[in-house]
C-alpha cells in the first residue's frame, strides 16, 4: 500500500514508513474502544484533558496528533522530491499533477491528497492482511479446497507460468474461494458506523433520522437462510447458485460497506487479494 500510495518500497518490518503508520494504527485503534463512550453520552466530550478519567481524552489527542505526523510526513518528502525532480509516480504524485494549477496547490488540494494517501494505509492494509491470514487459515482447514483450485489452475494456465489478472475470468473456482473468504470471515464484521439522514422503517421498527445505524456483517454471511451450513468454508456454494442468485448473494455487496460511504478501495482490495 505504501509503493502505490508513495511509491515507498517498505522492505520490511522495521521500515520508517510501516513504524509509524503502525504505531498511529495501534493509538487510533486504542481510542476505538473508549470513544464510544463520547458518542453515546456526549457531554463527556466537554470534559476538561487534565481530569482524572479524562485518560480516554488524552489518548484521542495523542493519536490524532500521530495520525497528523504519519500524514505530513511522506506527503512532504513526495512534495520535496517533486521539486526536485526525483520522486517516482505513485497515487500521490498523481494527484498532484492532476489538481496542481501552474505547479501551485491550495491548503485544501494538500490536505485532501495527503489525507487520501495515508488512509489507503489506515483502512487498506489491516483489511486486507485480515481477508488473506483468513485465507491461509481456510486453506489450511480445507485441503481439498487448495487440491481443486490447483487443478483449475493447472488446467487454464498450465504449469510453466504463474496466473495474471488476465486469467481471472477463466478461473471461477478462485473467484468463488474469495467470494466465501469475504463470507466466512468478513474483515469488518460490524461495518462502520453510519447515521440516518432522513428517518426510515425497516420491518415495522421506526428509524429517526440521526439514529446511529451499525450493520451486522457478520450476521448476513451467517444466515443459514442464503448461506446453508454457515460455519463450513465451502466456495462450492457459489458454484452451485443460478447467475441471479449468485450475484444477489455476492458476500462482496455487504462486506465493502453501503451507500456513498461504501468503500473506494474495495477494487484495489479484490484485485489485490
Ligand atoms: C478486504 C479489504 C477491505 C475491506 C473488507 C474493506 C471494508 C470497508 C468497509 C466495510 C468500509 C466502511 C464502508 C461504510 O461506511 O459503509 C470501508 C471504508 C473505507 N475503505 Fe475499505 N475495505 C477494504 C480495503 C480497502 C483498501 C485496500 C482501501 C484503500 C486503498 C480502503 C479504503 C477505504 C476508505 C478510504 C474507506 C472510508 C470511506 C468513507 O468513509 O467514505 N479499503 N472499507
């Protein structure tokens, strides 16, 4: 993510770049478990940082704080780079060459674009680093699985290359095992918070608009109704539903979120993936 977002090569585990995304991560993912309390009771976001108890405060001003530095700092080294002439292309560089007018970019075109850049990280890479470990854990569970997708591949591509993006179509068993590694193990299995705008019903229970909407990931790829035997990692059910029914059941159509909110990169996730 790091090579397409900064055409930063992270050669391993102790790269810059990785350190300090992952520390951000770690304090960001931290506050995800205390600041709830100020979404459902929000006066406590008036709560002087001093306060003892006001500990979930000062997390929240640390991380962002990170999250601010893991942001500005590669965003100024491209733009640095660039200056000179040495950066090599990547979605940043892009972006810039796309907004710039006559070389110049506005405090608003910096921050979208550095901002776009660091959350390919933040929300691009535990999701699909999840989808894959998920993967091996299948595979490793379901040897058959690995002996018949072996075959598909031996038989479209053979033996004297690996497969390309370009066979993707002619492999629809591999299409079906990621279509059931999204539905036994969705990465985010309770979605990502939303609010009404506008009340709504759903089966006879009134919404009001403002309401906090969290969408059950995890229990539409465990409804027995559409997925028989839910807890049995089997591509084969793709397989056998009709075009229609397959398409309906894509678990690819809740796992990326919903609405204008719905993931951008769930493209980049599946090809990568
Ligand atoms: C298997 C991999 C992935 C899964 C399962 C996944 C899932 C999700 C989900 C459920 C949401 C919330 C959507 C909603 O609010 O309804 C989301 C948002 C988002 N995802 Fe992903 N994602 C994946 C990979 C990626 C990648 C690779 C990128 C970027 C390179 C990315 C960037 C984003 C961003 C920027 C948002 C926030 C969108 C917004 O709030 O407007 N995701 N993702």
């Amino acid at each position: 993510m790091l090579q397409i977002a900064y055409a930063h090569p992270a050669s391993s585990a102790e790269d810059e770049y990785m350190a300090f995304a992952d520390r951000a991560a770690v304090a960001v993912t931290a506050i995800g478990i205390v600041s709830p309390l100020a979404d459902f009771v929000p006066i406590l976001k008036y709560i002087p940082t001093w306060m003892p108890g006001a500990g979930f405060k000062r997390q929240a001003l640390r991380a962002r704080d990170m999250w601010a530095e893991m942001t500005r700092i590669p965003y100024q080294r491209i733009c640095d780079d660039m200056a000179l002439g040495k950066a090599r292309p990547s979605f940043t560089t892009f972006m810039i060459q796309q907004v710039s007018r006559d070389g110049n970019l506005t405090d608003d075109n910096n921050h979208d674009i550095s901002n776009a850049a660091s959350v390919m990280y933040g929300a691009g890479v535990d999701t699909t680093l999840h989808t894959l470990l998920t993967l091996l854990l299948a595979l490793t569970i379901y040897p058959q699985v690995v002996d018949k997708a072996q075959a598909e591949i031996d038989k479209v591509v053979g033996t004297s290359r690996l497969p390309e993006l370009a066979d993707r179509e002619s492999l629809p068993y591999l299409g079906c095992i990621v279509q059931e590694v999204h539905r036994w193990n969705p990465a985010t299995p309770l979605g990502i918070p939303h609010r009404l705008q506008e009340n709504d019903s759903y089966n006879g229970y009134g919404l009001p608009e403002g309401s906090m909407f969290i969408t059950n990931t995890w229990a539409m790829s465990r409804d027995p109704g559409l997925y028989p035997d839910p807890e049995v990692f089997r591509p084969e059910r793709f397989e056998e539903m009709d075009a229609e029914t397959a398409s309906a059941r894509d678990p690819g159509k809740y796992t990326f979120g919903f609405g204008r909110r719905i993931c951008p990169g769930r493209y980049l996730a599946d090809t990568s993936i």
